[in-house]
C-alpha cells in the first residue's frame, strides 16, 4: 500500500512539475516569426501551426484564415515589445499582455460565424478549467503527501494561483520560441517553490525534498524508456 502511495505521488509530481498546464498551450510563435521581420520559411512555421490548429477545430475558411494570420503577427510583435519594455513592472506587462490577447481576441472572434465562435469560447474555458484543476491537485498532493495544517494550505494557495498565472501568460505569448518558454517556466517554478518551501517545517521541507528527487529520476527513466531515445 505504501509503495502505491510513493508510485502515485512519483507519478503526480512528475506530471506537475513536467506540464503544469502544458497541455492546453497553443503552438507558440517563436521571436523570429514574421510579425519579428524574419521572413523566411522557418520564421513563418510557429504562426502558420497555431492557425492550422484553429482552421482545424473551428474549420476556418481560406478567407478567415488570409484575415487572421496578421492579427496573430501583430499580438506576437506587441506583445514582445512588451516584454523588451525595461520601464515596466512584471505587474504592468502582465496587463497590457493580457490586453493586447483580449484584443487579437475579439478581432479574431469578429471573424468567425456564431458556431465557430461557440467553439473558440470553448477553447479559452478549456485553458482556465485545467489551470485550476491543477491547482487544486497539486495543493490537494502537497497538503496529503507533507501534512500540510490549515495555515499552511491557506498560505501556499496564493502562490499556486499565481504561479498557475504565471504560467498560463508564458504559454499564451505568442512572442517566445519553445526555448525561451521552458527557460521562463522552470524560472516561475523555482520562483514559486522557494516561497513555499520557506512556509515548511524542517522536516516537511525534508520530505518534500525528496520526493521532487523521486520525481525527476521517474522523468529521466520516462525519458531513456521512450520510443527512440
């Protein structure tokens, strides 16, 4: 029984620290898209899967797509611009990233017919239902696997959520290549373990610990055991 325990909890970490809302990214244009000025042909490739995937689920139009493909290029350019912005806070590029998506949005939502645009709402809802359902499985493990008390869990939820953010605007900007996403979700995860590992007693901080080292070696056996590694 214990051991079940330890596999399953191996099995949810890695998971965790693995995905951690992976699953519901959209292709993400690289900073050498066409909205970047690169013209070339593997420039162009981050753009064109990310609307392949939308004429796929929501069977857009040669038209449709023709129109939204600059509104793709141009949220990547702004947003990225954003990003470059030293003179701002992460708070105040968080909302005008937030913003500039809202917009390419609704511009992209003005295109569509009422059925298809009842299926794209139904892709944003998908994102936000998984991001806090994994916000409540990773709480729900930390608070079984390191017997979490009540002001524990109250204090760790915040930071949870605002990772969960965090990570959600990472893998919406549509300004970062794979590369630079993975090197800024492993930056929020870090971020966010230190503060709570520094709400855990010495022996939970112990504990917690070592099952992250239990996780990460069940990634790398995954990783030789996988199909042509």
């Amino acid at each position: 029984m214990k051991i079940d325990c330890i596999k399953k909890t191996v099995a949810i970490l890695a998971a965790l620290t693995l995905g951690c809302a992976v699953a519901f990214a959209a292709p993400a244009p690289d900073s050498n898209s066409p909205a970047h000025g690169n013209k070339g042909p593997a420039a162009q490739r981050p753009v064109r899967d990310f609307l392949q995937e939308l004429s796929e689920k929501l069977n857009l139009t040669d038209a449709q797509k023709a129109a939204i493909k600059p509104i793709l290029a141009t949220e990547a350019n702004e947003i990225k611009a954003v990003n470059q912005d030293a003179s701002l806070p992460n708070r105040q590029k968080e909302t005008k990233i937030k913003e500039i998506r809202d917009n390419g949005r609704e511009k992209i939502n003005a295109l569509l017919t009422p059925e298809q645009q009842k299926k794209f709402a139904e892709m944003k809802g998908q994102v936000g239902n998984r991001t806090r359902e994994q916000l409540q499985n990773r709480l729900a493990m930390l608070a079984e696997q390191l017997d979490l008390t009540d002001t524990q869990k109250a204090a760790i939820k915040p930071i949870l959520a605002t990772e969960a953010n965090e990570i959600k605007a990472v893998l919406q900007d549509n300004s970062l290549s794979k590369e630079q996403q993975k090197t800024k979700l492993s930056g929020i995860r870090e971020s966010s373990d230190k503060k709570i590992n520094t709400l855990l007693t010495p022996e939970q901080q112990a504990k917690w610990a070592k099952l992250k080292e239990h996780a990460k070696q069940e990634r790398n056996k995954n990783k030789k055991d996988a199909p042509g590694a």
